[in-house]
C-alpha cells in the first residue's frame, strides 16, 4: 500500500510531530510519503517528504498512492493547502480539532464579495435558521462575532465543512465520532491520540533526576497554546482566593502567546493584583527545556472549557510523565479511565479548586494518579495507532464506490437547487444508509 500524508510539518506544529511519529509507524505497513506546504524548519523524517504549493501538484501523482490521508486542524495558514488539495482529491481526513470555524470563517472572509455566499450559506445548511442568524450577525457587526465567543462558536463547529467529498474520518474521541456520524454518511472511526514512544523513554530517563524545587513549592504546570479556552486565568484566580495554597505552590504556564493578545494582557493584569502568588508565564519553549519542566511537575492543570480540540496533545504528554492531571468532565478528557486523571464536573470551578487543593495537599493521592495516568499512557502507542489507521484504510475503500456515488448524487441535486424538504431526500438517505452501514 502506498499512502500520501498530508501535513503541517513545521517543527513548531504538534500535528507535524504527531505526522512525524504516526507516519515512522506506518511505515511498517505501508509506503508513506509526507506531503507538506511548509516551509523550513521541519521535523526530521526518515520518509521522504514533498513539498506541494497548491491543489494541482497532486495531480500527476496520484495513481501513484492507494490513500489519501489529509490532517486538518483550525489554523488557516496550516491547513488551508491541504483543504484544497482534498477538495479535488478526496480521501480520508483526521480531524485534529473539534472546531474548525475559526479556520474556513476566516478562508471565506478572505474574499469579502463572498462571504455573505459561502459563510452565512453555509451556517444555514448545516444549523438551520439558528445558524443563518448568527452568522449574518457576525459578518454585518450587529453582535459581536461568533469566532470570538468560545461558548458559542462550539456550537458552530463548521468540521462538516472538512468532510465535503470526503472518503472517511477520524477523530480522536468517541464522542466527536458520535456526532459525525449523525451527521454524515461516511466511514467515521475515534483513535485516541498515541503517546509517543520516545517521550516516554524521556520521561523514564528524567523521572529519576532530582527535580524538586529549592523552595519546596508544589509544581503546577499547565502546557499548550495560552487562549482563554484553557482557563490559566481561572486558575490564577483560585490560587488567590486561597492564602494558603498560593504559599504551597508554584505555577507555570508554559506554552505560545499571541502578541498583543488581550487575554495575555488579562492574565499579567492579574498577576500584578496578587503579587503574593508565585507564577511564571514562559511563553513557548524548545522541546528539551519543556521535558526538563514537565519532569519536575507535580499536578498538570489541563482545564478545557470548552473544547475545541477532538483530542489533546498536550495531555497525551502528561500523561508519560506520570504526575497528576486536573481536568474536567468534558471531551476526550471525560473519555479516560477515571482513576487516571483527577477530574471534575464540567465548568464547576469550585470543585476544581477543591480538587486542586486535595493533590496540593495529599502527595499519596497525587502519586497514586500518576501512576495510573503513567500505565495508561503504555497503552496509547503510536504502533496501536497506525495499525487502527491501516485497518480503517481497508474498511474506507470498501465504501468508497457507494459514498462517491452519494457524492455526485448530492452534487447534482444541489445544481438543480432542490428543495431539502422533498421526500426524495429522505429516499436517498435511507437508501444509502443501508448501503453504508457496516
């Protein structure tokens, strides 16, 4: 088998290292070649790696590959190439983030004379009135757009949009799964997200170095992209509103800041109101600089609210360093053995302060979940994840005939504008449900 892996590969894209491990493992299965629109600095790979400018580049090769694999995230500049490339050659896309308004809002405003076409058109086709009037209102400025409200642009993922001609999907949570194939006729399978082999021999080799703070604080540290949907700010918040705790602890919170963004300035503000906390906002790091941090953690906060990702990267990683991780019940997060994580009610702040503080409190209680977060993580292989992957290739090109007739079927009804509350729409659907279903 011969699978094109279409990419961000830019070392500083967690979805480029997870193309970089996934593919090295599917190698054992298949020839693999990573197709990218990055520029240097790239991650190393053993495989070869082409570089694609636009949509046509494929289009000499691709009797060369048996399938696709397309990586879409939420990031425009990332990901928009490789969109393209799957509108015109269909195959099977990883939907790395739950919510994909912000990237393809931003591709059709790009084109001001067609936003009201594509953007609004769009939102009502997918949520109804509901979404015609959110997005007419965000586009015109009579509310405050709905990209820069994370409460309610989850409600308008736009991930349908990535599965226009799609051949397969998958996802990184069941959950997302289950919503996908309300929605969608194709081939839809959850993986979890692999912990990475190497990050777990790094972990072992730095778990047994002295890591403990001179001053004897607890390490706290939350990891990732500093955006309000991670809640750093809330928990600035809780250790303020705790005089106690804030002299027990030290936070960290280590990850990319947005220049000028206003929720970095949120977070200084509140820190220059309780000079009495101890906290670092680092900014992002070079790998070996986090894995040194990450070893000398105590309790990782991971607080998503809400999410937005279909898994999360950032967890995997804790999870190989075997500390605790404070999380909510919500996404992939609600989907993880519940003595692996130290985990609460979904948005229930109070719990998760007093959560906090238990694992700030009781070492044994904090030790005894990671450990169980360390075992699980040996689970979650990139090996496992290449297998699945290689599996479900098999199963999306049995569907492929039928899906790409439902296809071109859609296709031609959407030409002659047909009404979608005409009773051949629901002929169709079940025709083809009873087709596609396994």
């Amino acid at each position: 088998m011969r699978i094109a892996w279409f990419t961000p590969f830019a070392t500083r894209s967690a979805i480029g290292e997870f193309g970089r491990h996934v593919t090295a493992a599917l190698a054992a299965h298949a020839d693999v070649d990573i197709w990218t629109a990055d520029q240097a600095p790239l991650h190393q790979s053993d495989l070869r790696i082409i570089h694609f400018n636009g949509a046509e580049d494929l289009d000499g090769a691709r009797a060369d590959y048996d399938a696709l694999v397309y990586n879409m995230g939420n990031y425009l500049a990332f990901h928009g190439e490789i969109h393209a490339v799957s509108q015109r050659h269909p195959g099977i896309v990883i939907l790395h983030d739950r919510v994909l308004h912000h990237m393809f809002s931003v591709m059709w405003q790009s084109a001001p004379e067609s936003v009201d076409v594509t953007y609004v058109s769009r939102m009502a086709t997918y949520y109804g009135a509901a979404g015609e009037t959110v997005a007419r209102e965000s586009v015109t400025g009579v509310n405050q757009p709905v990209w820069e409200r994370d409460d309610e642009v989850v409600k308008y993922p736009l991930d349908e949009e990535a599965l226009q001609h799609a051949l397969g999907a998958v996802t990184h949570a069941q959950d997302h799964a289950r919503y996908l194939r309300d929605r969608w006729f194709g081939p839809v399978r959850a993986l979890a997200l692999p912990v990475y082999r190497d990050v777990l021999a790094t972990a072992a080799q730095k778990r047994f170095q002295d890591e403990r703070r001179a001053d004897g604080r607890i390490q706290l540290t939350s990891i990732g992209h500093v955006i309000p949907n991670k809640n750093v700010g809330s928990v600035i918040e809780m250790l303020a509103a705790d005089a106690e705790l804030a002299t027990m602890v030290h936070y960290t919170i280590v990850g990319s800041l947005d220049a000028g963004s206003v929720y970095v300035e949120q977070l200084e503000r509140l820190l220059r109101a309780a000079p009495e906390l101890s906290v670092d906002i680092l900014g992002w790091r070079e790998t070996d600089e986090l894995d040194q941090l990450m070893a000398a953690t105590d309790v990782f906060v991971n607080l998503r609210q809400p999410v937005m990702e279909s898994g999360s990267a950032s967890l995997a990683r804790e999870l190989a360093f075997g500390r605790a991780v404070l999380c909510f019940d919500q996404g992939y997060f609600s989907e993880l053995p519940p003595d692996a994580v130290a985990r609460v009610p979904s948005g229930d702040f109070d719990a998760a302060a007093a959560a906090l503080r238990r694992l700030v409190l009781d070492a044994d209680h904090r030790r005894e979940i990671g450990a169980n977060a360390l075992r699980l993580a040996g689970d979650l292989g990139e090996d496992h994840y290449a297998q699945a992957l290689i599996e479900f290739i098999d199963e999306v090109q049995r569907a492929t005939p039928a899906l790409m007739l439902l296809d071109r079927v859609a296709c031609e009804l959407g030409k002659m504008r047909a009404d979608p509350s005409l009773t051949v729409f629901d002929t169709i659907a079940s025709d083809f449900g009873r087709i596609l279903t396994p």
